[in-house]
C-alpha cells in the first residue's frame, strides 16, 4: 500500500532523516518507538506531505486518494476558531465525505455551537477523529496522542479506532511513547533510532526475542550473553537480552522470563541512551 525509498530529510544542515527505504501493507497496524529526536514525527509528517523530503519518495499504492488519508498530530491545531458546526461543514467540503456521523459527539455530548479551542485534549482528539472517520480512511496517522487523552475517552477512542479498522481494513501507523494501553492491538513494530529503523518486527516474533534475567549481587553475568539493556541496584540486577534464542535456555544456568511489548520497547530505548553515554 505504502513504499517508501530511499527517504531522507534535514532541519536546516542536521539530519533527521537518513536514507530510510520499508513498506507497510494494506490492514496492517505499525506501531513506532525510540527516543524523543529519533525522526519519529518527522516521519510521520514525511508520510502525510505536510514536509517535503530531501531525497526520496513516498510511493501510495493500489490508487489510495489523499482524501482517505487521516492524521492525527500531536499538537491538535486545528479549526481553532471554528465551532465544531463550521469545522464539520468545512472537513466535509473539502474531503467531499458525502456526509458526517456525529453519533461520537453526541456520546461526548458535545455541543455543535461550541469552538474547538474550548474542547478539552481528549475531547478535540475525538473530534478530529469523528472528521477522519467521515473519510473511510485507507492510512491513519497518529502522532503521540493517546498519553493526552483520559481513560475514558481513550477507552473510547480506541473501541471506534478498532471498528474503523474493520470495516475499511484501515492501515494504521501510530507513534506513542505509552503502549500499555494498546500492548495487544499492534501487529508490527519498528524501533526508531538516529533516524532510521533498527527493529522491524512482527509483535509477537519480538515477544520471543527479547527476554529478561535477574540475578543476585554477586552472580556472574555470562560473557557471551547478548544484552541489549541492564538495570543495576544493590540488591537485584535486571539484564534484558536481545536476540534470544531458544538453545540459551539450556546453554546458560538462568531462567529467561517474558516480557511485556511496553517493557521491551523501554529496553530498546534505554539501550539507546547507554550507547549514547559511552
């Protein structure tokens, strides 16, 4: 559906962007981490337009419009001065949607003759939401949206993503830097860093190969043990390996235990911050 080649991009003479070439299918869920100023935004903004790469294209497949294209930004500037009323007719317009669904904004309650700048983050997040779904969107694009967004109206927020999934096999590719609340929706995962991907998995392909192990004070740690991320007290020490395989639980004297998507996505991370240091 999506194949980018060969994307680059710079904020004046630093770059951002270096020589990036993945694709991403039709249906799929793409989640995206790394530490902040990895690229993961900028990307983002790549994907939909709104910045012009350096070098390299951005290629939309099997005739997708960029009228079913949505993005969510992380900044929610949108429509500021517009009631919600104006916004809808405007969105609609533009889009050519041939109508709007406001059965999400009666949920929220929700009055039409409101301004958007009066809404709440999570309210003006499912706003702009209840404007994409008009689309029948093909791509949607959220940039680290649900950490603002309250329980609730995340609960709910994700509930209409799900459905939106289904009934227009919707690609999403979403940046968060919280996962919990979506551990089991992603299908596949990059990891971001200096960028560029370093990690382009399937879910539970990367479940299986990042583990972690604990061990004592005094306990050696294996000098051939592959480890990816250390956490150290004076009382336990936590090593998460990466890659595991399966024959190191008979090669090594240690129990690998499991570890959620969020833990593992935070020992990238924190590897990323130990190489930097170094």
């Amino acid at each position: 559906m999506i194949e980018v080649k060969d994307l680059s991009f710079k904020f004046k003479k630093k770059p951002v962007l270096e020589n990036i070439n993945i694709r991403f299918g039709e249906g799929e869920f793409i989640l995206i981490a790394g530490n902040n100023g990895a690229g993961k935004s900028t990307f983002l903004r790549c994907l939909t337009g709104v910045l012009s790469p350096l070098s390299g294209s951005v290629y939309f497949k099997d005739g997708l419009s960029k009228r079913r294209i949505g993005y969510i930004p992380d900044g929610l500037g949108f429509f500021e001065n517009l009631t919600l009323k104006t916004a809808i007719n405007f969105h609609t317009r533009v889009f050519r949607t041939g109508g709007f669904d406001d059965s999400l904004l009666k949920e929220l309650d929700l009055d039409p003759d409101s301004k958007v700048k009066t809404l709440s983050v999570g309210e003006r997040t499912l706003f702009l939401f209840s404007l994409i779904l008009a689309q029948k969107p093909r791509l949607l694009l959220l940039d680290e949206i649900l950490h603002a967004v309250d329980a609730y109206l995340r609960d709910i927020f994700l509930d209409r993503l799900l459905d939106m999934i289904a009934q227009y096999n919707t690609t999403v590719i979403a940046v968060n830097h919280t996962f919990t609340e979506i551990e089991k929706i992603p299908e596949r995962v990059l990891v971001m860093e200096n960028g560029g991907f370093i990690i382009d998995e399937k879910t539970d392909t990367l479940r299986e190969k990042v583990k972690k192990i604990e061990l004592g004070p005094d306990e050696p740690v294996p000098d051939d043990l592959p480890v990816l991320f250390k956490k150290e007290t004076p009382y336990i020490r936590e090593y998460y390996v990466y890659p595991f395989e399966e024959k190191m639980r008979t090669g090594f004297d240690l129990e690998f235990r499991d570890l959620n998507l969020a833990d593992i996505l935070k020992s990238f991370i924190g590897g990323y911050y130990v190489k930097k240091r170094v």
